[in-house]
C-alpha cells in the first residue's frame, strides 16, 4: 500500500490500515478470472476449452501447513495442472457437532495455497475416503448412532452424511474458492470406490448411490462431479478408474470423458511387512498408455504421500509412514528419478496437447507387430505407410511395445524405431522422439536416510531377531527418564459389566488401549490334576485384533497379533483366586469394505479357560472391570506442561529394556532447516510425542527375509512385484516436522509396551546427499528444445542430449565425485572409468557444477573432445551435496 503524500499516521496506525486493507483484498481477490468447468466425451473443459490434465494426489494431514507450500510448488513444477485430495471428515468433526478447520486440518488455507501457485484442486469430499485412514475417515462417534449403517440406504447415516457434505461445499463457497468464483477447484467427488461393495447391499447400494449423486448435485458447487470405480454412475456424474493401469477403461456412459483418479505410484506397508516400490519405467509407461488410448485426466495416488501422525494410520496394523514411493518424499524431498523421469513425461504430454484435443473421437490406430501397436492424433487422416505430408500442422504419435522381453524395430512414416520392451515412445510432432518411457535420464539421488535404511540399532521383538548395528554415537540424549505405567485397572473411572463388551463401545476410539480384568477360583483338585499329569491349562478365544497381552496375578503370559484370529495361551495360576489381564490393542481401525461399523475391535466369541479335569470354564458371563487406555495417556505426561506434576525418575540400568515404561529425555533441535527423522530402531512397539504432538505410533516388526527380489520394470506390476526390506524391519526413521520443534529443550515422549533401549534413540537429518546421471550422446534432446506456437505448432532446436544434476533447496554441489565421457561402466555409486575416457571430465563437470545447487552439462564432443571417435559414448557423473550453511565440504577435485 502506499499512502499519498503529505498524509502523516503514527507507525501503529499505518499498520493497522495496512493489515486491515491487505486482509480485506485476500478475502475479496479472485486466483483466477472466474470460469465455468464441463466436460464432454473426450475430456474435462476449462472455460470451454479441453484440457490434458495431470493431478498431483497429496492430503494435507499428512503433511504440516509449513510444508505445504513446497510440497504443492515441487508439484507444479513436477508439471501437475491441479491438487488432487481428499477431505477427512474424522478430523474436521472429531465430536459431533464440533467442527475443527485448524493446523493440519485447515482445509481453506491449504486450498487457497494451491491456488496462490496457480493450480486447480479437486476436492474428494467422500465423505468416506479409505486412504489407508483410521475408520477410513469416518468419525468414531457416526457408529454409535441408533440404528445407522453405514453407506447404505439408511436414513440416520444420509442424514449425518448429507450435513457433513453440505458443510464442506457450504464452506467453499462462502470462501469462494470454486471455479466460478474465481478460485481453483474445478472437480468434486461424492463417495468413494463404491462399487467394490454395492453388491453388498443389494438394492438399498443401487438407491443409495443415486441418492448421493441426486444430494451432491443438488448443493449447488456448480462443478462436475466425479465418482470412482462406480460403473453405474448416474449420468450426471463421471465414473472413473482407480487402478494401477487405466488405459483400457471406458466411463459408462458417451459423453463423460475418461479419468483416472487413482493411478496407484506405489503402495502402503504393514508392519511387519515388505516395502513396495514401483518402478518409475512402469510408472511412466501406465501413464503414456492411457493418454495414448483416449485418456484425459490424470491423477498421482500419491504425488506426496507423507505420514500418519498420531494415532491416524488405518488397518489394520498400517505403519506410520505413508511414503508409498510418491515422486515427492514422506519428508518433502524429490524422489528421483520417479519425480524427475515423470516430469519429462508431463511435458511432452503438454506438447502433444494440441493433437490430443483435436481428435474428436478415437485416434487412428495402426497395429505394428504381434505386441506393437501405434496412435496417431493428427488435424486429418494420414497414411502411414508414406512419409508425413509436410501440410499436416498437428500431429502426435505414441508407439508402444507391450513385449515384455525384446527390444523392436517399427516402421512408420517411413522411418524405423527401436523401442524398447514394455514402453512408449512418444513423438509430438509425428517426426521427432521427445521421450521414451523406459529410457530414464533423470538423475539418481541418494539420501543421507533411505526409506528402509537399517537403523543404527535394532531392537530384538518377538517377531523378528536381534541384529545389532551398533555404528551410530549421535544417540539424542544421554539423560532419559522413565515412568512405571501400571497393569490393569488403575483409575477412579474403570466400571464393571457382566460378560465381555465391544472394544470400540467402550473406548470410543479415544485410545488403542483397553483393559478387560476379571478373576476367578481354582480348587485344589483342579491343581493337583495338573500337576500329577505335568499339564498347564489354557486360556481359549475365538477371536482376536488387532494385538491381545495376557497377564496372570501381574506376570506376563503372552500375546496374539492378527486380524481376527484366535488365542489359545497357556497359564500358569495357582490354587484358589486368580486374576486374569487382557489388554486389547487396535493399531489402526478398518479402512475399507463394507459394514465397517459392525467390525469393532477386541474380541468375539467365547472366552474360556481349557484343560480342567471336568469341564471347561466359560469366562465370557464373568463379571469384568473395565479401564480405557494408560494411566499416562489419562494424566498427558507428554505434554511440557505436566512434566512438573508427573513422578519421573532417572532412567536405571536395569530397568532398560522394560515393558510398558514411559521414557522422556530432552534434545536441540538440528541446525539448518533440513527434516528431521527419529531413528528408533532401538525399541519395541508404542508411541511417540515431540512437544506434546504425537509423531506416530512405532512398532520394530521385522519383515519376512525371502521376497525381496531383483526389481524388473517389465511386465503388469502389483504392490508384491517389487519390494524391499526384507529381514529388516518395515519402519525404524520417523518423521519430525521442523515446525513442530524449538532451537533447545524438545520434549521426547515414548511409551514403551514390550521392551527397548531409549538409549540408542538417535536424530538424523534427512537429505539428498548423493546425485548421479548417465546420458549418452544419442540420446533425445531435452524438452527445453521444444517450442510451441499458434503460429508455427511444434519446432524443435538442434541441441545435444543434457545431464541435469541438483541438490535440494538450500544445498549446493559440493563436490563431484566421479565424472567420465566416453564409456564409463556401473551405475549410480558403483560407476567406473571405461577404456574410453575424456581425461577432463572431472574437471570440466566440477567447473560447470561445484557450488550451484543444479547444473546442467551438454552430452557432447564440443564440450569434452572427442576421446574415442567411432564410438557412442555416454557422460556418467556422480556428485555429493551439502547443505550452503556447512561449506566447508565443498573441495575442488
């Protein structure tokens, strides 16, 4: 603002004008020039223009509003038009009637960024959402309704879904942030992947999910509304697909175009489990199929995947991390080559967008081979057994080989091309190669902590195998104290019921804990039976989930972990009365599939006690005592503003490696603004709090040994096709957002359930520390070649193939490792200097790049000389990074 002259106002007054002024124009200001979104057969219309969009999937609970901005801004750079998420209805109304739009949950803020960056969004709004989400973002308290069921014909749940839904586009609209009003959202969805369940009720699913699209159209969004693997969507809305490959689906109806909501770039972990990883050459192959074959919307489940903070993660028995190999890291970080060989893909798709649209209906299609087939979109029929007519302006051509082993010759146009097993070779203008699916020239990065690394030291469970790695001294402190967490009922506020109660009826979800206690007689019979036949009786229950621990008169018996399995445990008891202790644990409530509010948690069946001389004992008509959750969650001794009033002592020697223990040290947070991880390798299972926040829950289960074979990009991919971690444990790194910490004196919490060493906790940083690329000089030239006009259409420079090398925000080149242009050998850390060597490379690269926080070096001869002629050579770099605040690393090889 600025104040015309000869006007004087005290400092504070002009402040206040100013502050006043700038937030009535944030409130009022358009992002956009308002526009009307449609659609017809062949794609979504953005002020009556068609568009090839790619969405980036990223939900803003799983990251914090300080990471947003990068997050959403490494998107769009990524080449994503639009924001894809869903809304959380759990955390937005954790009470019925109680609303909650702040931090992590502020929906309107985290909108009105991705509009600031100039992108649209498409507003999931469900409201259930699966997502690998507690309840699958149902609220605990929508199951305590009389007489609901959920996602059915069933008045009491349309009625508590139709407010939650009106609430939501109510919002957006008094904030006008849909397209009309000039904001970004151009796309809503009502429901969730419903078709997977219909079937399970009958004619009530059919009524059902006509009457949410009937509700949802009715709210006045005045946006299309979309609804994912629902093949028999009304007409006014777009059935999509989710799947990991889409280009062989059609919505119902003509005149809905076709969109793929979920392209699944990865997968979740369970604990215990393998890490899933897809290649980014299938990836990138899935993808130009679907443009290829007719698709128009594109959407990344997930773009940015992030983590379930605090008790969010679903189930059951999903980790906290929730990374699933998106191009965009849990912490923030670009995943390359995923981010950067998929960018290449966003940009030709954006150079072929003119022919895309053109095409009014199908592509010509030209069969090349047995598993070779070709499309082509162009302003008018071609033939393409000739040479392309020089007239023809607009033309694009995808050729793909489905072969999943050879490499094949194809003849179009009158040229040959070689292309590669299970890939796309895509040529926006008909004539020239931009990019091949299979043929990555992004660069490797390495992080300071991979997703999976060992942790420096690994905690031995009952499931898994002690296997230390004790190399790691920066240990997060070396002053820990513990609190004793009590077994059983400890509190004024535990009842007592005759038989066994629901785990959810009773704990409301507002922990995983519940104790069921009872006790029983044991008559001198019984045990003299026992013990003249060297036999132990057993404790018997049908049915578990998701964790059970049996404690006998205060001693440890056992536990069960698993979804609905049975126990049989043997015990120890002793003449006369016994008390019996079972703790029941959820660890994440069920996500998906139908009836989720009949699933609950805790037990089924029978409970009873086995191997008497007579006859069994039924303990499920026994009167038990009831207590939810631990006497520390009750008092929130991780909070800073109970540590006075909580009774910690100094952590002993022999009280390491105790179970259920609460340990609290305090830490400084790392210089720099790098994220920051936990290593807690070193524990068990249970939970952790920085400053009175809850990071997660953490569980040191160790994955199966075998699995974990050479990952091949080729062929149809599921999530079991390519993984890692195994024999070690499926999490041991844990997410700190830096916003969440102080300069000094952090507060660390853990509850420790089954035994670790808080000792051997250690904090890393977590950055990209090693870049590599190799190009070879036949490469295809970069994107940047490309220039596209009204005018002219397509024209393409004469440039030589390129290796892009950068660090992360606010780090630098610091030194370049490696560096051969001629025919270097290995790959990324293992590279090795060929026969054919340019002796200046190292010294050309570090001149170009030593310093920068990205680079960029020309494939060719002008540059390095010719060290070899006659023969194709290739540039292999491998370069480290650091942060600009520490220097000192760079050296000059």
């Amino acid at each position: 603002m600025e104040l015309r002259r000869g006007i004087r106002l005290r400092s504070s007054a002009v402040l206040a004008v100013a502050v006043y002024l700038a937030t009535a124009v944030l409130a009022s200001a358009a992002y956009f020039e308002p526009f009307n979104v449609s659609y017809d057969h062949r794609a979504i219309l953005i002020g009556g223009e068609r568009r090839m969009l790619v969405s980036a999937g990223v939900h803003y609970p799983r990251a914090t509003p300080q990471m947003w901005p990068s997050i959403i801004a490494k998107s769009k750079e990524g080449g994503a038009d639009l924001i894809q998420t869903y809304v959380f209805w759990s955390g937005h109304e954790p009470t019925q009637g109680q609303y909650y739009f702040e931090e992590r949950y502020d929906l309107v803020k985290f909108v009105k960024l991705v509009a600031e960056q100039g992108l649209y969004l498409n507003l999931r709004i469900g409201p259930y959402v699966c997502a690998e989400w507690n309840f699958g973002g149902f609220p605990v308290w929508l199951r305590d309704i009389p007489g609901i069921e959920f996602r059915t014909d069933n008045e009491p749940f349309k009625e508590e879904m139709q407010k939650f839904v009106t609430k939501i586009v109510d919002m957006m609209k008094e904030e006008e942030l849909f397209s009309w009003q000039g904001g970004p959202i151009i796309l809503a969805q009502i429901e969730n992947e419903y078709g997977n369940i219909e079937a399970s009720f009958g004619q009530k699913g059919k009524s059902y999910i006509k009457w949410a699209a009937d509700m949802a159209l009715g709210l006045g969004a005045n946006v299309p509304w979309i609804m994912c693997k629902q093949s028999d969507a009304p007409q006014n809305i777009i059935n999509t697909c989710n799947a990991f490959y889409c280009d062989g689906f059609k919505p119902n109806l003509y005149g809905k175009p076709t969109m793929w909501t979920e392209d699944w770039n990865g997968w979740f972990a369970s604990w215990g489990g393998t890490v899933p990883h897809r290649p980014v050459q299938d990836n990138s192959f899935a993808l130009a199929r679907f443009f290829q074959r007719g698709g128009s919307f594109h959407n990344y489940y997930m773009y940015f995947g992030g983590t379930n903070f605090g008790r969010t993660s679903g189930g059951p028995n999903y980790i906290t991390s929730y990374d699933y190999d998106a191009p965009i890291d849990e912490y923030g970080l670009l995943n390359e080559p995923k981010w950067g060989h998929l960018k290449d893909l966003h940009a030709t798709i954006k150079l072929c967008e003119t022919a895309l649209i053109t095409v009014n209906n199908s592509p010509q299609y030209v069969k090349l081979g047995p598993n070779q087939e070709a499309h082509i979109y162009a302003s008018e029929h071609v033939n393409p057994n000739k040479t392309l007519p020089q007239s023809i302006s607009i033309c694009s051509l995808f050729i793909a080989n489905i072969d999943e082993q050879k490499t094949v010759s194809v003849k179009i146009f009158g040229k040959s091309y070689n292309i590669p097993p299970w890939s796309v070779t895509i040529l926006p203008d008909c004539k020239n190669i931009a990019y091949n699916t299979a043929k990555v020239v992004a660069q490797t990065s390495v992080k300071s902590v991979e997703a999976g690394s060992p942790p420096g030291y690994l905690n031995e469970t009952k499931f898994g195998y002690l296997a230390l790695n004790d190399i790691k001294n920066n240990y997060i402190s070396n002053n820990w104290m513990s609190y004793k967490e009590q077994i059983g009922a400890w509190g004024e506020n535990s009842f007592t019921n005759q038989g066994i109660l629901e785990h959810l009826n009773v704990t409301k979800d507002i922990s995983d804990y519940l104790w069921y206690i009872t006790r029983f007689n044991i008559s001198e019979e019984d045990f003299e039976f026992w013990k003249e036949n060297g036999t132990l009786p057993s404790l018997v229950i049908n049915k578990t989930r998701d964790v059970v621990r049996v404690y006998i008169n205060g001693q440890y018996s056992g536990s069960k972990v698993g979804n609905w399995v049975p126990l049989k445990q043997t015990l120890q008891l002793v003449q006369g009365i016994n008390e019996l202790v079972l703790l029941s644990e959820t660890v994440g409530l069920q996500n998906y599939g139908a009836f989720l509010e009949k699933d609950g948690a805790g037990f089924r069946g029978e409970i009873k006690l086995t191997g008497f001389k007579n006859s069994d004992i039924d303990l499920s008509k026994s009167l038990w005592t009831y207590q939810v959750g631990l006497k520390g969650e009750y008092l929130k001794i991780y909070t800073p503003d109970r540590q006075e009033s909580t009774n910690w002592t100094e952590i002993q020697q022999n009280s390491i490696q105790s179970p259920f223990t609460w340990y609290k040290a305090l830490f400084d947070a790392p210089k720099g603004t790098d994220p920051v991880s936990l290593d807690l390798g070193s524990m068990g299972k249970g939970q952790a709090w920085i400053n009175g926040i809850g990071i997660g829950r953490f569980w040191s289960l160790i994955a199966p040994k075998s699995g974990c074979s050479k990952c091949d990009y080729r062929g149809a991919y599921t999530e079991n096709k390519c993984v890692t971690n195994c024999g070690l444990p499926t999490q041991s790194w844990y997410h700190i957002p830096r916003e969440w910490l102080k300069e000094t004196d952090n507060l660390l919490v853990l509850f420790e359930e089954t035994g670790g060493d808080p000792t051997k906790i250690s904090l890393h940083l977590h950055f990209t520390k090693t870049i590599c690329s190799q190009v070879t000089e036949n490469d295809y030239p970069p994107l940047s070649a490309w220039s596209k006009s009204t005018e002219v259409g397509l024209t393409l420079t004469s440039v030589a193939p390129q290796v892009y090398l950068h660090c992360d925000d606010g780090h630098v080149i610091s030194n370049v490792v490696f560096a051969s242009y001629g025919t270097p050998k290995g790959s990324c850390e293992k590279f090795l200097v060929g026969k054919c060597h340019a002796e200046s490379s190292v010294e050309l690269v570090t001149e170009v790049c030593l310093g920068k926080n990205n680079c960029t070096v020309s494939v060719t001869n002008s540059v390095f000389g010719d060290p070899c002629r006659g023969k194709l050579k290739k540039l292999a770099i491998q370069a480290e990074c650091s942060s600009i605040v520490d220097s000192s690393k760079i050296t000059s090889s």
